[in-house]
C-alpha cells in the first residue's frame, strides 16, 4: 500500500510538473500573441490611414475632373480656336477638342451669336472651306488657328 501510495505521489507530483509547464507555456503564447495582435493592429491602423489618404486624394481628383468640360479618349487634344468674321466685328474665340465635329462647334458659336444662325455661312480656315462634318483634326485646323467666317 505505501509503495501504491509513493506510485501515485509519484504520478501526482509528475501531473502538477507538466500543468506547470503548460502555464507557463500557456503564458507565454499569450505574450507572444498579445505582442502579434499589437504589431497587427498598428500595421491595421496604418493601412487605414493610408486607404483614408488615398480615397481623399480621388475625391479630390474626381471633384477636379467633374469641373473639366470634356471627357478624353486617347489621342484627343485640347485646343483652342478663333472665329474671326469677314468685317472683324466678331472675334469669339472657342475651347474644344480636336476630334470634335466642326458642326458642333458652329452650334457652340450660333449659342452665342444666334443672328448668324440660318443663314449661309461659310468658313474658311488656313485658306480652305471647312467641311462641317469633318472633325477639327481632319479640317487640318490646329490649336489656335482663326477661323474667318462669311455668310
């Protein structure tokens, strides 16, 4: 009975050993997973400040693109051209895009000088008629170019 009583001191002993060790164990993964968890919150908090910084700056650029009057597609330009009449009472100059159709820009010019529209103009430019359904591009109209008009 004794030497039964020493085997399960013995054992008990061995028990609390290896509770012991698992404590300790226990506590120091927790250590290690508190230190991670700080580490993965700040690597978190910084992420968020640089997503909040980043969608600030594409606010700003999408409220400065919403402010420009034209949308570009690859290889357009912007430009500006001069409307000159024959008698040079009208000088209106017009900012557009090169690819844009010139009967477009006749309208934006009839929107501001409306008793010019109906009548038979014409419009010449570098010293060639200008095809109205042709954009500005294929006219050979560059930036800047005046624009004589006759009716």
């Amino acid at each position: 009975m004794e030497k039964r009583i020493k085997e399960l001191e013995n054992l008990l002993e061995e028990k609390d050993n290896i509770i012991y060790n698992l404590e300790n164990k226990n506590k120091q993964l927790n250590i290690e997973y508190n230190k991670i968890n700080e580490k993965l919150n700040k690597m978190s908090s910084k992420s968020k400040e640089q997503i909040r910084k980043k969608e600030k700056i594409i606010k700003e650029y999408e409220l400065k693109i919403s402010q420009f009057p034209f949308d570009f597609s690859p290889g357009e330009k912007i430009m500006t051209i001069i409307f000159i009449s024959s008698d040079e009472n009208i000088i209106f100059s017009l900012i557009c895009k090169n690819t844009d159709i010139f009967k477009f820009i006749e309208n934006k010019f009839y929107e501001k000088y409306s008793e010019y529209k109906g009548l038979d103009n014409i419009f010449i430019s570098n010293g060639r008629k200008i095809n109205k359904d042709k954009s500005l591009y294929e006219n050979k109209i560059k930036n800047n170019d005046i624009i004589t008009f006759f009716n």
